[in-house]
C-alpha cells in the first residue's frame, strides 16, 4: 500500500483540485466536520479523488467520492486495499 494520506496532503489536494484554500490545521481540529462546512462541493471531491486516482495509478475505493468529512474520507482512502481481487470462474 502507498503511503498513508494526511491531512496536509488532503489541504493541498483541497487546494490544487478544488481551488479550495483551507489550514491543515483547521481540518485537524475538526475532522468530523462536513466538506461543505470547508466550502468543498462533490465536484470538488470528486476532483480530489481523480487527482489521488492519478497519483497512485490505481482506482479510490467506489464509495470516495461520498464522504461527507475528511475523517471519513482519510479512514477510507488510508484502509482500501492496493488491489481489490476479482471473483471469477
């Protein structure tokens, strides 16, 4: 598995996908506030996940581009596997 993501690392993906400037710290110190509070949409989201998508080279977990908060979004981006295996005959 990759490197674990940060809040840092979400602050400057907030930044550079969504053109949305937020402190780090302002994110650590409340986790389980929701992305609007931020001022970041789903489309904006959904930009972060594409970028991260880039950057690893390997598909986000499906339900990414859902979370409402940025421990939901770390908790599940940090926990997906490298691989997902496939079922098949």
């Amino acid at each position: 598995m990759n490197a674990q993501l940060t809040l840092n690392e979400l602050a400057a993906l907030m930044k550079s996908a969504a053109g949305l400037t937020v402190d780090p710290k302002e994110l650590a110190n409340r986790p389980d506030a929701t992305f609007a509070e931020f001022g970041l949409d789903s489309l904006g989201l959904l930009g972060i996940v594409g970028e991260l998508e880039n950057r690893q080279g390997r598909p986000m977990p499906t339900d990414a581009e859902r979370c409402k908060t940025p421990r939901d979004f770390l908790d599940l981006v940090n926990t997906a596997p490298e691989s997902v295996p496939t079922t098949g005959a």
